[in-house]
C-alpha cells in the first residue's frame, strides 16, 4: 500500500539582483535584501526557511531512497526539479533552503543529487524572477 505524497508550500517573490548562474545550487531565503553574490538565490522573502517546515515532511524527506519533486511557478511559467532526501538531514536553518546537486549536506539542505540547479533554470523564467512583485509558488512534494 503505497502512503500518500507529501506536500509543503512555500511562496516567496522575485529580487532585481536575481542571477541564477550557480551550476550546482538554488536557494530560497526569507531575507528580503540579495546582494550581487548571491548567485544560486531564486526568490527571496519566504514565508518558510527548512525550519519553518511541517515535521511530517521532514520525517519522509529523511527516509531512505525519498525522492522529492520541486515544482517552481512564476508569471505563468514552471520549473520541475527532482531531487532526493536524505536521513543526515538537519533542516533546521533559520533562513535558507538550498537544493543541491551534489551530496553535500548542511543545515539550509532540503536536497541533494538534484537534477537541476539555479543555472539550469530556463532563462525566460528567471527573467520573471528579476522582478521584485514577482510572485513565486513552490510546491515541495515528497514522494512517501
């Protein structure tokens, strides 16, 4: 019997310094200010950073072989990344929630071995990302 998907929602806006060029992470932060190094943000004032995150999602996330789908929508356009968890997550940042390709593991990882980072993103959507009214809706679906 399979349990049902995991669902966590964040929504979180667009910044003008928005770059998305890091090859292997994007992040969301519930900072309300990006400076021009921070080249793996993909929105910023959150409502949720991985400590805000309900514990029944952090639970699946850190089962063995838990496989997330992000689906990133702004001004009409998604991004769908697939990613994994892992059960050496922490998710307690206060602030950040960074994907990543690889298996690095810190306190801002909601997940690794990602299938994209913020430079993979298609450029028509991070061009809405630029916009600071840019709305920015992140379904977390973790498949449990």
């Amino acid at each position: 019997m399979n349990a049902k998907p995991i669902l966590e929602r964040i929504v979180a806006f667009g910044h003008e310094n928005i770059q998305a060029i890091h090859p292997s992470t994007l992040m969301f932060t519930t900072e309300k200010h990006l400076s021009n190094t921070g080249d793996c943000v993909i929105g910023v004032a959150a409502d949720k950073a991985g400590t805000d995150l309900k514990q029944e999602f952090k639970n699946a996330l850190r089962k063995p072989n838990a496989k997330i789908n992000i689906i990133i929508e702004a001004g009409g356009l998604t991004e769908k990344i697939i990613a994994f968890g892992s059960s050496e997550l922490t998710l307690t940042h206060q602030t950040d929630i960074v994907i990543r390709k690889s298996g690095f593991i810190s306190d801002r990882t909601l997940a690794i071995h990602a299938d994209k980072s913020s430079n993979d993103l298609v450029r028509a959507i991070v061009e809405k990302l630029k916009n600071p009214k840019q709305k920015i809706e992140i379904t977390l679906i973790v498949d449990n």
